[in-house]
C-alpha cells in the first residue's frame, strides 16, 4: 500500500513540476527570439518568395541596406541587384525565427545569385513613380535628348549623367547642360536654315502639352530685336523633376523601346494638387487656368453647387493634366508693346479704399520691351522685365483714392440650416438669404453702424435695420423679440434681436438682406464666416 501511495506522489509531482518547466523553456526561447510562441514576428519576403521569420524589432530594411553593401563591397563593379523586399505581422506559435545575421547572410545569398541569374544589364530611368529599362547610357541619353527635343530644335542643349553618390549606391542623375562655343559654332555652321525659319520650326514642334501662348513666345524668343544687349532666345533649360539613373539586370523582354517611352513620359495624365484660393478667384476661373472642369472641382472638395462659396487661402483640390517628365525653359523674349506708366496715387484718409476718382487720365506709350520668361510644360510660371526701349513715352495717370479700410461683414448667426438664397422665388425676388434656426437664436449685427429701424414692418415682421459708415444698409427679419431701438448706434457682433417666425413666414428662421447703393445683392458675395 505504501508503495503504491510513493509511486501515486511522484506521479503527481512530475504531472505538477513539468508544465513549469516547460513554460520556462518555452519563455527563455521566447526570450531569446529564436522561436516565435505568439508573440508578434515577421514573415520576410523577398521577390514573391518567403526567405524566413525574425523578430519583431528587428530592421529588415537595414538588413537589407547592410547586405547590399556587403555584396557591393566583394564586388568590383557596382551592384545591379533590385529586390523587392516586404514584411508581414504574423502571431502563429512555434515558428523558427532567424537571427538578424541569419536574416542578413540570406539576403546577401540571394542579391548574389540574383546578380548571377540570366539576364541583361540595363539602366533603369526613375522618375518618381515612372520607371523604364534602357539597354545602356547612350539609350538613356537618347530618351532623354528625345523629350527635350521639340522645345531645342537647334539643339543647343544635350543631357549629361553624373553621380550623386558613392561607387556602392550606383545612382546616377540627369541633368542638360549647355553646349559649349566651340560646339555651338559647330552647330551653326551646320545649319542650313534661317534665323526666321528655325523660329517657325520650334513654334511647330512644341512640347506636348505646351499652349498658343508659349508659341507665341517661342516666336518672340527667336525674332531680331535689332539690340545686341538684349536677352534673346533660350537661356536655360531643365528638367523639373529629378531624373535617376541606375544600373539593374532585367530580362531581355523588360528593354524599353526608346520612341514608346518618349511618348509615355511626355503623355499628360491627371494628378491631383492642392490650389489655395485668391482673392477674386471662383470655381469657372480656376478651371480655365487649370486646364480642368468645375464639376472635376466640385467633385474632388465635396461641392454641391458650381456657386459654392469660396474664400481666400481655402485650399481646393483639382485634378491637373501633367507629363511625367516636365521641362522647364527660361527665355528671352523681344517685342513691342503699347504700355501705360504707373499712376500718380493722391491719397485721400477721408474715403474708403473702394472709392477713387481719376483727375488726369494720362496718355498711353509704346515701346519695345525685353522679358524674361520661365516656362514648365509650356505654361508662363513668371515674368520679368530685364530691358526696355521707350519709342512714345506714356504720361502717367494721377488718381485720388482712399486709404481707410472698408468695414468688413460677417454671418448675423452662430449656426443655423441654409434654406434660401439670394434670387428669384416664387415668382419674385428674393431680396436675402434664409438660415433656419431655434426660435430665440441671437441675431448679430453683420457690421456696426446705427440702428435706423427696429419696429413691426408688415412681411418682415419684427424687423432691424442698421445703416452703415460705407454706404451700405442691411436688414434682419422675422424676429420674435428686437434687442436695440432706433438711433442706437451698434458694433459688429453686438446682439441686435432673438430670431422668431413673425410677419410672412414658414417657420423660425433669420432672413438677411444687404443693400450697395440702395440695390440688394446677393449677401453671400459680401459677409465672411
């Protein structure tokens, strides 16, 4: 019996000591990252293939970084290996992990044989998302001599490769550079054609994309201004974007044909840029400048009306047709032009800068003028004057204007549902806008003036009028109790009355009118929220 209780006892220890134990094991392995019991790894993959699992604080970026420059340092000449290398979360247990040398010494095996693999040596052009595979540097410059061709018919322009990095990175940039004289006498001696034809010629052959306008200016660039001082023609000319260059081993099916790929990188396609408004901008305007659509607008921002309101420094998203490789050209342009002097300004500190009166209007001049213009995918980005010739000397103007700031005009509510807008309703005009709102909702003067109203008026019920210092008159309607009297003067932002549904009405709303010169307009093209 006693026996049979020592046998039971040693039972029950092994059954109650060996789940610790192996928690322990199972913990110090954990610990020391080697096998994954739940705790989160990651799956490492390497050109579509899993190579393996490491911990999860390891860098594999890095490793792969630092097995590149590994390889590239055993090796003579630059590393052409491109991988294409990502990682997974993954939790399921028992899973052998790898060393952070393990993970590096299998990567370099890899970027190894992959340099050993049957294919050809390449350069590949990058281009922020574009990229494209030539059979070797002179296809490269080829391609890209190609896309700046139409803008450089005389080709006063070629495109040079440099290094940006150390011989491990093997990244190399394109940039064009200008022919030196020598070169460029040799090229005019080989032209066959007029200074007045070749002007024609590159009006003809513009960059894809590039506008009547840039032709125009083309065509001035290439006149004779008759002035050897003058800036004439093409100054500059560059790339927007930066073009890298790299060598890489591709399989022969993956060589890019040189003409094809001119027309992709020069095809304009949409992408998306942030415009911040102007003052005086609404939506027609900015898509004309854009080369795009107001309903592209409206539906890029949310808009649900082409009349929305929009205010200066909002940012618009719009939808702009661009290349993926850009050239931007500064040029000398030369040509005459009728032109008024700037105007003498009398300033007056009693008037309101709306207001100006014209005493003398000043006589208008002629002269020849040379520019100098920037130019990306054919648009004018800026303009300057570098030199002009005064052939009718202009008389200038002499104005009288203001120099107090006009009051400035805000929404009469904090909150409230827009209902109506300014125009015709029903059959009549509607000579305000309407925000439904709680009876009760404070009504605030727009700007501060003095109360000429503030009575029972008929239709408008409850009404409050203020006449302002510039002129102009606005009027709160419908409401339920008035606030001021009249001949009380009364500041932006001061409570006026407590909305209502008095007088002609459907419900409890604030009716808002302004007056300019005793002519309702539309309120929304004046107060700012």
């Amino acid at each position: 019996m006693d026996k049979i209780e020592l046998n039971f006892s040693k039972k029950a220890i092994a059954q109650a000591v060996l789940p610790g134990i192996l928690f322990v094991i199972l913990l110090l392995i954990a610990v020391s990252q080697r096998v994954g019991i739940g705790q989160r790894y990651q799956e490492v993959t390497v050109n579509g293939k899993m190579i393996g699992c490491v911990a999860g604080h390891i860098d594999v970026p890095q490793a792969l970084l630092d097995a590149r420059r590994s390889v590239a340092m055993e090796s003579e000449e630059r590393l052409c290996a491109v991988l294409d290398c990502e990682t997974a979360d993954s939790r399921k247990p028992f899973q052998k992990l790898l060393s952070e040398e393990e993970l590096k010494n299998a990567l370099c095996e890899i970027i190894t044989k992959s340099a050993e693999q049957e294919s050809v040596r390449a350069y590949t052009v990058a281009i922020d998302g574009y990229h494209a595979n030539f059979a070797s540097l002179a296809d490269v410059k080829t391609f890209l001599d190609k896309v700046k061709e139409p803008a450089d018919e005389q080709n006063a322009y070629r495109t040079e490769l440099f290094s940006y990095d150390s011989h491990i990175s093997g990244i190399m940039a394109a940039r064009l550079t200008q022919e030196t004289a020598a070169e460029a006498a040799d090229t005019v001696q080989t032209q066959a054609v007029s200074d007045a034809v070749q002007a024609e010629v590159i009006t003809d052959k513009l960059l894809s994309g590039a506008s009547a306008s840039f032709a125009r200016a083309l065509r001035y660039a290439g006149a004779d201004s008759g002035e050897g001082e003058y800036q004439n023609g093409i100054l500059d000319m560059e790339f927007v974007e930066r073009v890298e260059v790299y060598e890489n081993y591709v399989g022969p099916d993956e060589i890019a044909n040189i003409e094809e790929q001119v027309a992709e990188v020069t095809k304009e396609k949409e992408s998306n840029k942030i415009y911040v408004v102007e003052s005086g901008d609404c939506l027609s305007v900015i898509a004309m400048d854009h080369d795009t659509t107001v309903s592209s607008i409206m539906a890029l921002n949310g808009m649900a009306d082409a009349d929305a309101i929009i205010r200066d420094g909002q940012e618009l998203i719009i939808a702009v047709p661009e290349p993926d490789l850009k050239l931007r050209i500064t040029v000398g342009e030369v040509y005459e032009e009728d032109y008024n002097a700037d105007p003498v300004i009398i300033e007056n500190d009693g008037w309101y800068t709306t207001r100006e009166e014209i005493h003398d209007a000043g006589t208008t001049g002629h002269r020849e003028r040379n520019d100098i213009v920037v130019y990306e995918n054919g648009l004018e980005k800026s303009r300057s004057l570098a030199r002009e010739n005064i052939m009718v000397e202009s008389t200038p103007a002499v104005i009288e204007r203001g120099t107090i700031i006009p009051p400035t005009y805000i929404k009469p509510i904090g909150g409230g549902r827009f209902t109506s807008g300014f125009g015709r309703r029903w059959g009549r005009l509607h000579k305000g806008v309407d925000w439904a709102c709680p009876t009760g909702t404070t009504v605030y003067a727009s700007c501060g003036g003095t109360v000429i109203q503030a009575a029972y008026s008929g239709g408008y019920g409850n009404v409050v009028v203020i006449s302002h210092p510039d002129g102009r008159m606005t009027r709160y309607a419908h409401n339920s109790k008035l606030l001021v009297s009249a001949g009380q003067h009364v500041e932006q932002g001061q409570p006026l009355a407590l909305s209502g549904s008095t007088g002609r009405s459907t419900g409890p709303h604030v009716h808002f009118e302004l007056y300019v010169n005793g002519a309702a307009v539309n309120p929304l093209n004046y107060i700012s929220y």
